[in-house]
C-alpha cells in the first residue's frame, strides 16, 4: 500500500520533470533563433512543409515507441511549431495599419468635416431593401422579442433549405442550418465546432484575416498556402495536398474571393473537397459573396460530401450589414455542436432580425441590383488601373480587386493617400504576405469608387 511521502516523492519528481520540459523549450527557442538567422543569410523561407513533414514523422514515431498518446505528442507538437514559424518571422507586424484601422482614421476625418471615399471595407452602403426594413419594425411590435430557439426559427431555416434546393439543387435539410449572428460569427462557430487545441486549419491566401484569427483564438495553427496573381490566385491542388497533414482538421475556402475576386470552377473544387475527404479533414466555403458571381455560381454544396460546410451571410447580398444575420450550412453533427455553442454564448439571434431576414430571401430582385453595381464598380477600378498599366486579375465576383502597384510599402502608401487625397484602401499585407498589393473595395457609390480610383492615380503619378 502506498503512503503519503511516496506520494510526496512522486509529486516532486512530476515538478522536476515539468521544469526540465521548459528549459527544453528554453533550448528549443535558442536554437530556432539560430534557424531563423541562417534561413534569413540563405534566403529559406520560414515555413518549409517537408522539414515539418519529417520533424512530425520522427516525433510520432517515438511516441509510439515510448507508449505515449499520439494524439497528445501530435497536438503539443502543432504549438510548438506555431511557435517556432511565429519566432523565424522576425519583428511583428502588429503594429502595422490594418484596414480596420485606416477605416477608423477615415470615420475621425469625417467626423472633422473632411470628406472620405470609402474603399478600404467590405461593406455595400447601398442598404437593406425598406421592405426588409419594416419587416423588422414590424416583427418587433407583434412580438418576435423574446428567447428563440439556437438554430434560429424553424420557418427561417426551413426557407434557408428550400432556397438553396431551388437555386443550386442540392438536398440540404432545415436541421442542418444554423442561423448565425452574421458571418464573422459563422466563422467563429464553424471552427469552435470542428477545431480543438492543436489542430490546425489551412486557408488558401490571399485571404480575410478573420480564418487566421479565429484559428489563433481557438488555440490552433493556421497553415497558409500562397497563391499568386501570375496563377490568376487559383490553388494548386498539389501544393495544397503537400501542406494537410495528421494534424489538419480543417480546409478553409473563400468563392468569390475577399480580396482577390477571384472564383472556382466545379472542377477545382471537387479536387478540394476530395483532398479535405481523403485526408480526413472537414471543408468551410465561405460563400458570402456568392450573389456577387458575375457568372454561375459554384457551391461546395454540390460535391454533396459530408465534409462540407458552407457559410453564408446576408450582409452582402441584400445590404443588411448592421443587422448581423448569417446562416451555416454543416453536417449534422457539427451543426449540433454549433447550435450549442451558439445557445451558451447568445442565446439565439433576435428573432425580428431572422424575420427581416426570411422576407429578404423572397427578393432575388435586390441581389441581381447589387451584383450589377459591384459588377460595374469592378470594371470602373480595372479602367483606371489599365491606364497605370498596373497587374491584376479582373474579378469574376466579389466586390474588390486586388492590384500590384509599383509601391515600395502598400501600407504607408495607403497612409499616404487617406492623408492627402481623402480616399481610403486597404494595404496587400492585410492579407497575407502580399506587400506589393492593394484590395480596392467597392464599397460606395459608383461615382465616389471613380473619385477614389482618380486620386489614386494621381497621387501614383505625384500629381
């Protein structure tokens, strides 16, 4: 039988162990800083998947050699490597303007009386139908104010379904759709439901900050695969397999594209979700841009595979911004998981919110309306950027385009150009590492997009 100063000992020893656990951290970081020097004098770049591929291989082969739970070694494995890329990056750049911040700088100079051509966010002012808009007045006084249920109304999320049946022809039924409070938070749910502490998720760049974020928040690692504009920022199937690993839980996509504009075609995205299925990982196709396709859209939801899910928001498609509403589209047991954690955090959406929003889904007239201003606003911007002979892919959705200018900083020349012009964009490195480039949003109107587009010619010309 056991006794107290055996356990005394054992506890001791646990310490001991725990403290030499940190000093070989300690060690550790000594010797990535070493790495991180010799790559920065060789030109190697930070993140190299086959030297982590290897690094995984050998540790988990000692796991199980040593007895150890592989699922344990894989996870603190994932941290460590987060930390060691993270420490190679050198210097942060957390101190570099976002377009959050620029969009800020811009809202105090309106306040000051200067006049600001917004180009910098991802947010129509074109505004929610009135219709839309008395239905949520409405709702209100007869009464949809009160606790709902997680997933959001019944009737709502049975429109949802029948929408999406109608228009792409997919079977998706009402118990798999979740009513979100807007998109952003349908991202946050996506991934709280699919992603524990180590895991990571790989998003295709460039891309909205928000995947990176969220999986940083959750205690994961995001991978980031760099597409370029000489590839027309298509992926490459290839490159995207050489980066899922045993640790990959999720595949984020984004169609159109924030910033790029860029779209898929059927054919590239059933090789994505056969890569997400093959190697066991789930699927997130943020399609909220999806009534901006200036063509045929091309869903996830189409590949049927019970690795999908799909997001989608009512920010962009009929101008409700401010009404915070979103729907996502998941496997039963994640939409489960999503409706629970929403339930602990929220509640539910405000039900005279979802109302407004199950009136906006029987209007396709305004969605049509709104692709054709970002369709219009799309070719105003490439115009422009043809006469400074400037490098871009022409959108085939969305409501951005994402130049390379002949800038030494995209950030200070953003900077520059809210300060004297008055016209605010959103610097390249926003969105991964793309110091070059800009995302030009059309967000305003059509005239104020080619205000903003000619002063910024002009301040590139010094004129």
């Amino acid at each position: 039988m056991g006794s107290f100063e055996e356990l005394a000992r054992e506890r001791e020893r646990a310490k001991e162990l725990t403290v030499r656990l940190v000093e070989l951290l300690a060690t550790r970081e000594r010797v990535v800083a070493e790495i991180a020097r010799l790559k920065s004098e060789l030109g190697v770049p930070e993140f190299v998947p086959e030297v982590e591929r290897e690094l995984r291989a050998v540790a988990l082969k000692r796991a199980v050699e040593l007895g150890i739970d592989r699922d344990l070694v894989r996870r603190v494995l994932t941290l460590v490597l987060k930390s060691s890329v993270r420490a190679q990056e050198g210097p942060s750049n957390s101190n570099r303007l976002t377009h959050m911040d620029l969009m800020r700088l811009a809202k105090r100079m309106e306040r000051n009386g200067r006049e600001v051509v917004h180009m910098e966010v991802g947010e129509p002012t074109l505004g929610a139908p009135a219709a839309v808009a008395r239905e949520l007045s409405e709702a209100a006084l007869k009464g949809y104010a009160f606790y709902g249920e997680a997933a959001g109304l019944p009737e709502l999320r049975a429109a949802i379904a029948g929408d999406l049946m109608e228009r792409f022809g997919v079977d998706v039924r009402p118990e798999n759709v979740v009513v979100t409070q807007g998109g952003r938070f349908g991202v946050y749910l996506a991934m709280a439901s699919i992603l524990s502490t180590g895991d990571e998720a790989v998003v295709i760049d460039p891309s909205w900050p928000h995947y990176k974020q969220m999986a940083d928040y959750l205690g994961c690692r995001a991978v980031a695969l760099k597409t370029t504009l000489e590839d027309a920022w298509a992926p490459d199937p290839a490159e995207l397999e050489g980066l899922l690993t045993d640790s990959t839980r999720l595949l984020v996509i984004n169609y159109p594209n924030n910033p790029t504009g860029a779209v898929i075609n059927q054919k590239l995205m059933d090789e994505v979700v056969d890569l997400a299925e093959r190697s066991g990982a789930y699927l997130l196709s943020d399609e909220v841009y999806m009534d901006y396709s200036f063509d045929e859209h091309v869903t996830a939801l189409t590949t049927n595979s019970d690795r999908v899910l799909m997001l989608m928001s009512f920010s962009k498609s009929w101008g409700m911004t401010g009404y915070r509403i979103g729907y996502l589209v998941a496997p039963s047991e994640v939409a489960e998981r999503a409706t629970r954690i929403q339930g602990s955090l929220l509640t539910c959406v405000p039900e005279f919110v979802q109302v407004a929003a199950l009136k906006a889904l029987s209007d396709r007239e305004t969605p049509r309306k709104y692709r054709e201003h970002m369709k219009r606003g799309a070719e105003i911007i490439c115009s422009y950027l043809d006469r400074l002979k400037a490098r871009y892919v022409a959108p085939g959705g969305g409501m951005y385009v994402f130049p390379e200018l002949q800038l030494e900083d995209a950030t200070e020349f953003a900077l520059k150009l809210l300060e004297r012009r008055g016209v605010a964009i959103a610097p390249g490195s926003v969105f991964g590492d793309y110091q070059r480039n800009v995302r030009l949003s059309i967000s305003d109107s059509l005239d104020k997009v080619e205000k903003g587009m000619r002063a910024l010619v002009e301040e590139l010309r010094g004129a």
